[in-house]
C-alpha cells in the first residue's frame, strides 16, 4: 500500500464495526478511524436484548462493547445518529444523511441485517414489535408486564429467547411457527422437538403450522393475531421475528458485487479492493463446507473484523474458525458448533431427557460436520476442535460417555 | 485501582488499572489490550481470554479446580501449561494489585 496511514471509514457502529475499530488500534494502525452508527448509543452486545437485557439482569454499561471513554482515548472519531446514504466509489466519499460528505481511503461496510417484513394486515399497529437493537428491546420490555400476554410470530432463535425471557417477567407466550417445528431453519429435528417440549413445560403455548394471516387491533393497539384457518390468538403485543435480511443496499447501489448479502473473500474485501465489509451484511466463503454464505452471529462478526483489520495492516489474516452459535432460554445453554451440511447420521452423546446432550451431525463417512450441545459445554467445545481437524469418528465412541471428549478431540 | 499488568507473547507489557470487581479479561478488553479476544464475553465458553499466570502469582490467583468449566474450556486452547488460567473466570480484588499475567502465542 502506498499510503501508510490510510483514512478508514467504518459504516455501521454495531457489534463487527465497533470490533473492528478496536482491531485496527488492537494492531497497531496509526491512521483516522471515522466510526458512523445511526444509533444514539456508542457499539454495544445484541445477544443479551433478547434475554438479559429484557429480564432487567443487566445495564447499558455492561452491554457496551468498550467503556464510553475508549473512542476518544483510541483516537476514534465515533459519529452516532449518523446514518450513510450513498458510496462514491470513484471518489472514495460517503454522504451522510445530513448531506455531509466524507472522504475515506478504506472503506469497511458494517451495515447488518435488519428484521424481515411480511406484508400482514395491521402490521402498523401500536404493540406490533421486532426485535434487532436497544430501541426495539426496549420497547419489547415496556410491554412486557406481568399477565401481559406476547404473541411471537416466528420460532427462530429471537422467538424462543424473547419467548423464555417473557415467562420469567410472568407473562403469558404464545409462538406462532409457520413450519411445523420450530427452529426449523436452523436445527435438527431431534432439536427442535427438545425446545418445542422444553418452552411447552415451561407454560408456552406453540402453535405449528400456523399462517399468520392478519393482525387485529384495538383502537390502533394490537389485540390479537389471525390464523388462516380463523383461529384468533389474543394478545396485547406481537413480536414479528421471522428472519433477517442483509442491509446491503448502499453497497449494491455503488456497484459492489451483492448476492444475499455483500460478496467478500476470506479477508473481508469485496468486489471494490478498497471497501470490505463485515458480519451480517456479508455473504462469505466458508472453505471448511466448500460453500459460501451468510453466517449471521457475533463470532462471525468478530473473525471478519480481524480479518479486515489485518488485511488493512498488512498482517496475516487469521485461518477461517469454525462457525458457532448459541442461545440461552430458561436455564438451558445451546451451543452449536458446525453447520451440518451433507450429514445423513446423527450421533447423541448425553441424556436428551435430562436436559444435557449434544448431537453429532455425521458425513456418511463419519466426518463430523456439525454438533448441537445442551447444556454441554465440553462437547461443543471439543466438537469445534473435531469439525477444525475434519476428524472421521466412530460413532459408538462418540455415544460412549466413558471417552472423555478430549480423547474424542485427539482422533 | 489494582493494577495489571498483560505481557503479550511478543513481550510487549501493558500495565492497566482494572476495577476490584472486574474481572481480568473485562480489564484487557476495556482498554484494548492485544492479544486477549473474549469471543464469548465472559461466559468460560470459548477459551479465548487464556493467559499464563505469573508463578509468583500463581498461589493468590489459584488454579481452576479440576473438573470445572473452565479446566474443561482449557482443555482445548492452543498450548496450554500447568500455569494456564481464563482470564474471564479471574475476578480483580485489590489482593491481585501488580498480577502479572502473560498471554500465548494465539488464542483460536
């Protein structure tokens, strides 16, 4: 590179911006870090909204990714309720929406995902919420009284936890799933039907299944939800949590090459060798599956904030982790290492009935590709040591409690 | 404040004043320290906030009990030795004012 100081500009101040802010100083980049977030709130922890942050068990302080003197401290020119309308590519500009213009010689997308919209009737209701940052959890927890009672429209991860976190404010849920399990998207069946037993025990209500066909209100509030087949589940707020989408607009709209997300190699860069982009906005080889995709989780967003921050320093790019994912709901730990792409077996390690296993998802080889722990820490983090050395298991050691997962994990 | 002090693998220290209360991987993580990533936040469920604990340290600081969370997580870092600890599971008491911990070579 022939300027040693180049000016960054890092659009989107969420958890893989504000990361990879820290990252360049972490590395030692000496040049102007400008940080734009349209949010009123420095870079802060998405995971605890849909769960401590609700159930009040934690504090804006705690949730903030650094303390609020780091930026200026980092030499970070931090501008919130900032929001970036367009990319001039050839003059390496970015307008702002109060028609500021700001010039950058690196230029690092950190823009997100937002809550996917289905057109439903009464959709503009009072009381109608989703579920992506700290404005929406908040209103989220305002109507989260106890007897108060939340139909959530989807049985995704937000679903589940907001569902959980509602039944320990003393509220009644309802979750309302399209498909006919829930996390069907995203987990076994074997898994589903544990979380859909476990939030039924716990008091939740789970309609699968289910078409959602309007929202009915009370005096412009909300006041219940429609099914297609006439059944009308009353309620005094709705969550609409039926997946997300990539905020990759500015990036399109510039000519950046954009497929279900921003397209970007192993260190972040995108079709523009000047703008890289990160984390959920992104759509990203995953050489371990031979696949690309988006990965939306915190820890993609950290890997692709130190893979932009090195390949911006001239440094190597760490190797590719292994995707991971978690969730908390009720006193139950999910933790998913892997994708289990291609795999016809399924291995359970543990006691699904007593509330702790883990699933080994299996090429028909035996090469472990995914595994979904409960509760079972050690087995995700052996199963992330097993998936990164493309260990082919025997599945009745893998079964066999006697072998510790660490003898698992040598091969 | 009790000061810390973050040698990392290159040999570079940075001493910093981390709150009692905190704990060490909070203070590496507040004031940018490299070498320390915390991918999990401090839930002792990624392994990635390992540092080696000072020997002259080592018997105030103490080591995970066997069996534990965090000597499980342990198991599984890159390089690990008898002095091996998570910094997330080390909480800052005013008896650890001038601990000395060092960081590995890498943390994934």
């Amino acid at each position: 590179m022939t300027n040693p100081n180049p000016k960054v500009v890092i659009l989107g101040a969420g958890h893989a911006g504000g990361t990879a802010a820290a990252e360049l100083r972490r590395a030692g980049f000496t040049g102007p870090i400008t940080l734009i977030g349209d949010e009123p709130i420095p870079p802060y922890e998405r995971p605890p909204l849909s769960k401590a942050w609700l159930k009040g068990e934690t504090d804006a302080g705690k949730l903030a990714l650094k303390p609020a003197a780091f930026y200026e401290t980092a030499n970070i020119d931090l501008r919130l309720n900032t929001t970036a309308t367009a990319i001039d590519r050839e003059a390496r500009t970015v307008t702002t929406g109060n028609s500021e213009t700001i010039p950058y010689d690196l230029l690092i997308i950190a823009t997100g995902a937002r809550a996917r919209r289905i057109p439903l009737p009464g959709l503009d209701l009072a009381n109608v919420l989703e579920l992506r940052n700290a404005a929406d959890a908040d209103k989220l927890k305002a109507v989260l009284t106890p007897g108060a009672r939340l139909a959530v429209i989807g049985g995704g991860y937000i679903g589940l936890e907001a569902a959980a976190s509602a039944r320990g404010l003393g509220c009644e849920a309802t979750i309302i799933e399209r498909e006919p399990r829930v996390l069907a998207r995203v987990a076994c069946e074997t898994l589903s039907n544990f979380f859909q037993d476990y939030h039924r025990t716990q008091g939740v209500t789970i309609d699968v299944n289910a078409q959602v066909a309007a929202l009915h209100g009370t005096d412009g509030k909300v006041s219940g939800v429609r099914l297609s087949d006439g059944t009308l589940i009353p309620c005094d707020a709705a969550l609409v949590g039926v997946g997300a989408v990539p905020n990759q607009e500015i990036a399109a709209d510039a000519g950046v090459d954009c497929n279900n997300g921003i397209l970007v190699d192993l260190s972040a860069r995108t079709s523009d060798p000047a703008i890289f982009a990160i984390g959920d906005c992104t759509h990203r080889p995953i050489p371990l599956y031979e696949r690309s995709m988006r990965l939306e989780s915190v820890p993609n967003a950290l890997e692709q904030a130190r893979a932009a921050a090195a390949a911006i320093c001239g440094k190597p790019i760490p190797a590719p982790e292994v995707p991971w994912f978690w969730s908390d709901q009720y006193d139950l730990r999910l933790q998913i290492a892997g994708i289990p792409f291609d795999t016809d077996r399924i291995v359970v390690r543990g006691d699904i009935a007593a509330g702790k296993f883990a699933l080994f998802h299996l090429k028909d080889d035996g090469t472990v590709q995914a595994v979904e722990a409960v509760n079972a820490s050690t087995e995700f983090m052996g199963g992330r040591r097993i998936i990164q050395k493309r260990l082919k298991l025997d599945p009745a050691r893998i079964a066999d409690m006697s072998v510790t997962m660490q003898a698992l994990a040598a091969g | 404040m009790p000061t810390i002090t973050y040698i990392e693998h290159n040999g570079t220290a940075h001493p910093v004043d981390v709150p009692v209360g905190k704990t060490v991987m909070q203070g590496a993580v507040d004031n940018n320290v490299p070498g320390i990533d915390a991918d999990c936040g401090g839930e002792c469920a990624c392994a990635t906030c390992h540092v080696y604990v000072d020997a002259a340290w080592l018997d105030r600081v103490g080591l995970p009990e066997a069996g534990s969370q965090e000597a499980s997580m342990l198991s599984f870092a890159a390089v690990t030795q008898p002095d091996s600890r998570l910094s997330c599971q080390i909480e800052v008491t005013d008896a650890l004012h001038g601990l000395v911990v060092r960081m590995p070579e890498g943390q994934h």
